[in-house]
C-alpha cells in the first residue's frame, strides 16, 4: 500500500511538513509513505490550458499511484494556502475523472495559533470532496505547533500523537475497506 503527504506550506521548517513526516512515521509496518515535494513549481491554473504543465503531470500521476492521501495545512487568513488550493485545483481535471475521485483522504494541520488550522482543514475536506474524493470526516488540529513538537519530531501532547496515529491508520483502513456507496 502507498500513502501520498503533500504538506499544503512552503515554508522551510514547516510545522505541517513535521506533522506529515511523524504521520508517516506511525503508518502500519509495509504501508510506502512518499511526501510530494514540487508544490512550490506548480504554476497558476489556467482552464483553457491545452496541456497540463509536467510539474502538474507529475502530480496527478502520484496521486493516481498511491491508495490513499494524507493532508498537512496551515491556515492563512481562516483558509487554505494558495498554491496548496492552486495544486488541488489542477488535479481536479478532468473532471469528474480526476486522480483524486474515490482515493481515501485525510486532511490533518497545524499552526501557531491556538486552533491548529481547524477552518483550513474544513475547507480543504470541502474542496477534496467536491472533487469526488473519499474524504475521511477526521479533523486533527494541531495548536501552538511552535511548541507542540518534542527535540525527537513526535508531539510532546501524547493525546495528539495517539489521535494522528489513529487517524493514519483509519486511512489505511479506508483502502483495505472501502464503505459502499
């Protein structure tokens, strides 16, 4: 089984980039994790773009590889990151046949503030399942991510630590079974 991370922040030492990889790291044994690393090149969508960049390809091919889709975002302004909204939005092409229809997602995030990106991930779940994907209906908000991680990468809150591994492995479970429609 293959899981894709695509952290929704650019930033270098991302909290959400920290959260996805110790989400990764709490996947049963024998599940491949692959963090997507080229959202920063993705241009701005264009509809009437004949052809989709290869930077876009190269999305949607990973996407359509894997089984499933883990989330990290922050939240800018109570929503999704721009270029992480940008991303999703060329992935949603064609439609309705895009590479995210029916593949299990989960969206988790992470900010400074004390909410941990709770209205970003609402957004995002929306997104994601107004483009067909079988969105899992988990939040994990991860507040104060300035403090929340220990010298090791874990969550120093072992509630929070206990919730993610939770939620990856309801994602697992979503690929070996699926809900009927």
């Amino acid at each position: 089984m293959r899981v894709l991370g695509i952290s929704g922040s650019l930033r270098a030492g991302s909290y959400n980039r920290q959260l996805l990889e110790l989400a990764g790291k709490l996947l049963p044994e024998g599940v491949e994790f692959e963090v997507y690393d080229r959202l920063a090149d993705i241009p701005p969508y264009r509809e009437d773009a004949v052809d989709a960049p290869e930077v876009v390809a190269d999305l949607r091919n990973r996407v359509s590889a894997s089984d499933a889709v883990l989330i990290a975002t922050p939240e800018y302004n109570g929503s999704i990151p721009g270029q992480l909204k940008n991303a999703l939005d060329w992935a949603s092409r064609p439609f309705p046949d895009n590479s995210f229809k029916g593949r299990p997602t989960a969206v988790i995030g992470a900010s400074v503030g004390l909410y941990g990106a709770i209205w970003s991930q609402a957004e995002l779940r929306k997104v994601l399942g107004l483009m067909g994907a079988a969105v899992l209906d988990e939040e994990l908000p991860v507040g104060q991510a300035d403090q929340a991680f220990g010298a090791d990468g874990g969550l120093s809150d072992t509630d929070g630590e206990a919730a993610l591994s939770a939620l990856v492995s309801k994602l697992v479970d979503a690929v070996r079974a699926p809900t009927a429609p």
